[in-house]
C-alpha cells in the first residue's frame, strides 16, 4: 500500500498469491521477486495482515535482489481462524506455521524479518531452528522470554516501575487503551475508525503520519478480514511457555535489532535488551520511529537496513 499521503492503492507489482497448509491449517502467502534469489520471509506482528508490510518496502527489497514472501497468519486475512477457547495455540505454533509457509514455497532457509510480535518469532525459530534461517532482523519488539504482564499491572494501578524490569508502555498508550474500550465497533465505519486511530497512537508523535494510506490499508484488511474481530495472538502471546525461556544467547544467525526512539508500545530499552542478548548482534536505533512503519519514507530505510544486513 502506497504510504505517501496522496495514495490510495497499492504501488507494487501484483504478487503470487498461494495457499499453503499448516497442519489443518490453510494459510494465505504471496511472493514477490525471483524465486532463485535469497528469501526474505517477512513476519508481522499481532492482528496484522501480510499486506501490513507495504509495498515500498516489498518493492524495495525485490529491486534489491531479494525473493520476498509475506502471508497472513491463522486467525488474520484470508488464513484460517482458529476456536481458541478448544484450540488454544502458543508462539510456537506461529513459528510452525512460519516454517510451512517456507516449506509451501520450497525454501529451505531464510532471512527472516519479524516486527513486533513477528520479532518475537523470529527469535523462536532461530533458537529452536537455527538451520532454517540465514539471518534474522527483528523490529520494534521485545526479548520472547520477557513477561510483559507485571510492569503493565503497575504502571495501569500508578504504581512506579520497577527498575530490573523492562518498562511498560508510555503514558499516552494506556490512556489510547482506556478512551479506545469505550469506542463502538458495531459498523464496518466503527471498524476502520478505530483501527486508524490506533495506527495513528502506534506511530509516535515525532515522525508524520500517512493518515490516507493508513485508512485504505485498515478498509482492505477489513473487507478480506474472516473475521475482522479476531484477536487470538493477544493471547497466544502471553502464554510464557518453556520454549520462550530458551536463553538467546544460542543464536547464531547473524542478527540485526531495528529499534525506535518514539515507540510507545516497547521503549527503546526492550530493544537494546534483546540486542544486548544475541551474540554479536547490532542495535540499529531509528530516531522518531514508533511501533509502525506508517510515516512517509520509513519503509524504505527500513527496507535499506535489510538489504545491507542480508547482502
């Protein structure tokens, strides 16, 4: 989706669209690029659609030489929706579906890129699958084996935080969530409303705001949504299993930290804290990014950042 301010459709070439199974699971995938050139598999974060990655971004990194493929994970877009409450998944089974997106496409190894949730994992599947991966990039997120769950608790009764663990969220982001809980979603109008402003909140103060490519991505990712209220990954990702507490330091993909100063989701310190964690890994701090890639050329330095780190 065009990012500029003027856009309204999609800037890059049409992808290849496939379904692929996960178990019982049909997930939606679409490539981009040569085939024979590396892959980039781009992981997105919670809710998220594939298309979440924008099209300069994908454009880019094809233009580069890269073979890129994004999908949709179980309970997003056109992928398959799970009954949680009788089905209920962890992070590991997002890896797993990762992995049978590359195994839908033949792709023994990849460079992945995960944002947010995404991030998180992309550190699974280089600890638990390190032949599976040729590099790793993660964005905007935090260590997989940090519980978020008591600095939120905290900072949500006004107490202060605790200085040995991670911080919470920014003010803003809490008081986001309060006014947010009383707005109606009742209309696909409600709907799209709600989701641009919560992009707008994920953007920061610092770096503008492409309000208009925003809106179209939340109408179409409403419009080929299953089910548009979906919210399973909330929960499959606070479920702090064994596997999430595997130390990073076991990593040996090359790994690149791409960070945010104005990320009002995951300050920066979760960042650094996960760099600080993986054996050789560079912290690339982006000034004024926050915890989306929805501000007017953003998406191509991120797309930079990849090029160079999996050159």
């Amino acid at each position: 989706m065009a990012i500029e301010e003027a856009a309204s459709a999609p800037t890059a070439e049409p992808g290849s669209e496939t379904i692929v199974a996960s178990g019982s699971l049909q997930l939606w995938t679409q490539q981009f690029g040569d085939p024979v050139h590396p892959t980039v598999l781009l992981i997105m974060g919670t809710s998220t659609q594939g298309i979440g990655w924008p099209d300069e971004l994908v454009t880019r990194l094809v233009n580069g030489g890269r073979h890129v493929i994004r999908f949709d994970h179980r309970d997003t877009g056109r992928s398959d929706g799970v009954d949680f409450a009788t089905h209920p998944y962890a992070l590991a089974d997002l890896a797993a579906d990762s992995l049978a997106v590359l195994d839908g496409h033949g792709v023994a190894a990849a460079h992945i890129v995960g944002a947010s949730l995404g991030g998180a994992i992309g550190q699974w599947l280089a600890v638990h699958h390190p032949a599976r991966i040729r590099t790793l990039t993660t964005m905007m997120t935090s260590p997989m084996g940090n519980n978020p769950g008591p600095a939120w608790l905290r900072a949500m009764s006004g107490q202060p935080a605790d200085p040995d663990e991670l911080p919470p969220p920014s003010a803003r982001f809490f008081d986001f969530l309060k006014t947010s809980a009383g707005r109606p979603r009742t209309t696909r109008e409600e709907h799209i409303e709600a989701g641009v402003q919560t992009w707008r909140m994920l953007n920061g103060d610092v770096l503008p705001f492409a309000e208009q490519a925003v809106r179209w991505f939340v109408e179409i990712s409403y419009d080929r949504a299953r089910d548009p209220a979906a919210a399973n990954h909330d929960l499959a990702g606070r479920q702090m299993t064994a596997d999430r507490l595997a130390s990073l330091s076991s990593i040996t993909a090359p790994t690149l930290v791409v960070h945010g100063t104005a990320d009002p989701l995951f300050p920066l310190a979760h960042g650094e804290a996960l760099a600080g964690q993986i054996p050789g890994a560079r912290l690339q701090v982006v000034t004024g990014m926050g915890h989306s890639l929805w501000s007017p050329g953003l998406p191509q330095q991120i797309a930079d950042l990849i090029l160079t780190h999996t050159a």
